[in-house]
C-alpha cells in the first residue's frame, strides 16, 4: 500500500515594517492614530512559548473600512524576551496584512511624519526565520 503525504505550506500575505522608538506601546499607538487618522484599538497580547519561559507582547489592531487592510503593531521586546528574534533590532512590528501598494507607500510616507518613530524599514518576510509567529492562528 502507498502512503502520499499532504504538505501545506502557509501563505504569507502580509507585510513587516519593523519600527524603532523609545516610547511606551500605547504613545507609540496614539502618535500612528494621530499623524496616520488610524484608530489603533489594544486587543489580546500575542503570547509565544518559547522552550525556556513564555513572553506577552501588546498588541494593537485597526482595519480600514474602504481597503479592508488590516494593519497591527505589535510590541517586539519586553522583559521576558523578543517577539521575533530575527528582528531584534527593533522595537515594535507593524504587520499590514493584504495591502495595496499605494497603502505602503502612504504608509511609509506617514511613518516618517509620526513623532516617536525614529527609524523603521520594510522587511522581506520569506526570508524571517520567525515569520510564523506572525500568524494569527498562533495566538
């Protein structure tokens, strides 16, 4: 008897910006609110499960009601440990899930404009290795 395995490879429909600031998550989330006329809401923190110990990263979501682009900030460190360790170097993640390409390019032009954003760049998110804590079914 043959035996046939069924492999399922996730899709990643989104994009990562990752996000450097020196504020707290929720001055950070009014400053995107503010400069970008979003209306990031706190939701459940991400929780992920590491071997040694268990981290909760903040979360803030908001869905624009004509594009349907959904788009989260997501705490990236904390005391307890990093959110995507690949991505250390930053401090918060902006995942914008089915975005025109218009949407980027506003987008970016909106985050150089917001007060407590110091640096932020575009990430290639095939090439993360922690790209799965990303999806939402993890949570």
């Amino acid at each position: 008897m043959a035996f046939h395995t069924l492999e399922i490879e996730d899709e990643y429909d989104f994009e990562i910006i990752g996000v450097s600031s020196h504020e707290k998550d929720y001055r950070l989330a009014w400053s995107l609110n503010k400069t970008l006329g979003w209306r990031l809401v706190r939701i459940e923190d991400a929780v992920v499960e590491g071997k040694r110990s268990t981290t909760h990263h903040a979360r803030f979501r908001w869905m624009h009601p004509v594009d349907q682009t959904v788009f989260t900030l997501i705490d990236n460190k904390t005391p307890e440990g990093t959110f995507m360790p690949d991505l250390a170097q930053f401090d918060y993640l902006l995942k914008i899930e089915q975005p025109a390409e218009s949407t980027m390019k506003k987008l970016q032009e909106g985050l150089r404009k917001t007060d407590f954003v110091l640096a932020f760049q575009l990430q290639e998110v095939d090439k993360l290795k922690f790209k799965d804590n990303l999806l939402d079914e993890n949570r």
